[in-house]
C-alpha cells in the first residue's frame, strides 16, 4: 500500500467559520485513515492499452486522506478526492519519495484541472518515459470552503508541490494566491485568467458558483434531448446491427476488430452526433446499406498491426482464453490479411478517409473525425482523396 504524500492531512471543520491558520505548514496532528478515490487516470491507462503497451494488473495504488477525529462533520460531510499516481509516459508505475508532486484542487469534480493538467504532462513525455522526472498527481474535489484549502495548501508547501486549481469563486482564488505567495508555493490558475477574459469581452461580472452548487440550475434544453438521443440510436447501432438505419446516421465508423469502433462511437454520441458503426471481417460480406450512406459520412479506422495483435490478445485474456488457447483473432498472419482486407475496402472507396488510431487517444480521433465532418459538410477545406490521418 502506497501512503500519498496528503496523508499528513488535517481537517479542522468546525460548527462556526474560523479565520484560517496559515502560521505553521509542519504541524502534525493525530490522524485516521479515509480511503481516497481511485478514478484518477483511467485515461491514461486505455490510452497505453490502446498503444499496444502492455498493463500490469492494477494494484492499490488510491492514497489516503487523514482526518482529525474531532475535525469530522455530523451534519455536512467533506467530500473529496485524493488519488497518487506516478506517470512513465503513459504508463502508471509505482510512485516513489522522489516522485515531484502536483496537487490539484476544484470546487467542482475537478474535471477542468486534472485534464489541463494530464494535456500539460503529455509534452513532457521525452523526460517521463525515462523516469527521470517522475510525477505524483493528486486530485483534491468539492473543496468549497477556505479552511480545507489552507489545509490542502500547507501540505503541499510540506510536500514541495505544484498547486494547480480552478475555483470559480474569485475569493476562493485569491486565498489559494496569497497562501501561495507566503509560503513559496508555485501555482497556477486555470480557471481565473479565462473567466476574467471572457468577463471583460461580455461585459458582464460571472456568477463565481461552481457547476452543480445549490441555486445553480440548468434547464433541459433541447440539445440535451439531442444528445441522450444521439446516445440510444448509438448503443442500438453498435458493432453493425440494424443495417438498415445506416442512413439515419450522421457518422457511420468501419474498421477491423478491436480498432476502437465502440467507445469512440459513444464519445460522439455524447457530443450529440448518431454514429453507427459496422464491423470489418475477412470473408464476411459487409452490409449493403454501408455503401448507399452519404460517402462523406463514412470513416474507416486502421492500426498498426503489432499493436493490434497485443489488443487482441489482451480480449481473449479478459474473456478467460488463456495462452494455450489457440485462436486465429490474435495470430500475426490472421491480422495482417484482416487489415489487408480492410486496406482494399477503403481503396474500393477513395472518399472514406481512413484514420491511424494506432496511439492516438479518443479524444484525439474524435477531434479529426468531427474536424473532417464539419469541413465536408460546411463544403469547405475537402480533404485529397484516400489521405490518411
């Protein structure tokens, strides 16, 4: 079991605000354990399957909040997050006491700052894939009083951390950059400069309430209907069933097995687009339907096949096929024809562009899928014939 470097955290929640105490970051108070929240970095983690890397088993890695027996709330629990994770490029490893640590505080989920923060990582990947500079990252979320910030704040002077936030309360920000400034804490302020920007461009003061605090509402607009609809004509055309809605689709996807069809398929969906999306197999007719749709609508996905082969074998391994299991779908030849199969149906098709997934996030085949989409459909910028991307 892994101790997170927060674990000499001290929460002082007390019935009436108190002025916070920022005189002394070494204090060390009486603790007990609260188990911390694993869903840090599972991006990072289907990002390197996806390169063909290969994951050990995940062990517990979840660090620990310490908490003041006498601190702890009856009536208004704290909730938040706290999870430790050393990256090697885009590979967790166990995290070590050299490890340079970078804590991250919303008042929200911490959404913004841990993606702003994973997109900064990914151009250090030359000095983290040789563990020369190991990094520990924490996620600290709901953090909606002054008291808990100072607390979080004097354990990452005692740790040397990078203090990264996004707090919509202007006054929330301004404490975090005092206490910054008085003990030498590097920070960074993601979410003040924009706000303030587009404050002054609008001319109007923002509200300073994070999403989903009490009295913020959100009305159900049309385009949320859109999009949970986008998500059930997704899920009921998956992995090429119901041909004969291809037409309804606004993008139709195509690719070998294990290319990433499905969840770059409700990635979009989510985004409001109906995606449909048809297996390519060796020696299996593909559907007719897929070739009287709009040609502008088609993508086809390809991969590099030795990163293939390591996704395929990693399926059979989940489903309960072990190495002496002998299996076709995960043979080198058998993927090379399958691939080559698919190379000729996109030749047979020159207006589908095809798209290199091979290392490429979701994120990032969604950006040049819906990149291409638009400049088709706005008849702009039209991409050369058969270009892969």
């Amino acid at each position: 079991m892994l101790a997170c470097p927060c674990s000499a955290f001290n929460l002082r929640a007390t019935a009436t605000p108190a002025k916070p105490d920022v005189s002394d970051p070494e204090r060390e108070p009486k603790v007990r354990k609260l188990k911390g929240s694993p869903q840090l970095n599972r991006w990072y983690r289907a990002r390197a399957l996806r390169s063909g890397q290969k994951l050990e088993r995940p062990s517990n890695r979840t660090g620990a909040l310490e908490v003041n027996p006498s601190a702890q709330r009856t009536s208004d629990t704290l909730s938040f997050e706290s999870t430790s994770t050393t990256y090697d490029g885009d590979r967790e490893v166990e995290a070590t006491a050299s490890g340079k640590p970078i804590y991250m505080v919303s008042d929200g989920t911490g959404w913004t700052a841990e993606h702003s923060v994973n997109a900064a990582l990914g151009q250090f990947e030359h000095c983290l894939v040789d563990r020369v500079c190991p990094v520990n990252t924490h996620l600290f979320s709901g953090i909606d009083d002054v008291e808990t910030l100072m607390e979080i704040i004097k354990q990452a002077a005692k740790e040397g951390a990078l203090l990264v936030y996004t707090l919509a309360d202007p006054s929330m920000a301004e404490s975090a950059k005092q206490a910054c400034k008085l003990w030498g804490i590097p920070w960074t302020d993601v979410l003040g400069p924009i706000t303030e920007a587009v404050a002054t461009h609008l001319g109007v003061s923002p509200s300073g309430l994070p999403r989903g605090a009490p009295g913020r509402t959100f009305p159900l607009s049309d385009e949320y209907f859109r999009r949970i609809e986008a998500v059930e004509f997704t899920i009921k055309q998956d992995d090429g069933a119901l041909p004969q809605n291809l037409c309804k689709a606004d993008i139709v996807l195509t690719g070998v097995s294990r290319t990433g069809k499905t969840p770059l398929s409700i990635y979009l969906a989510q985004k409001g687009y109906k995606v449909a999306n048809v297996p390519i197999v060796k020696g299996v007719a593909l559907p007719k339907g897929l070739f009287e749709v709009e040609p502008e609508k088609v993508f086809g996905l390809t991969i590099n096949p030795l990163v293939l082969q390591t996704i395929r074998k990693a399926r059979a391994r989940s489903l309960g096929f072990g190495d002496e299991a002998r299996s076709n779908y995960s043979e080198m030849y058998y993927v090379k024809e399958e691939l080559e199969f698919a190379r000729r149906v996109f030749a047979q098709n020159p207006i589908w562009p095809v798209i290199e997934v091979t290392g490429k996030a979701i994120e990032e085949t969604a950006a040049v899928i819906l990149r291409l989409y638009h400049d088709r459909k706005h008849k702009c910028s039209m991409p050369r014939i058969s270009k892969r991307y």
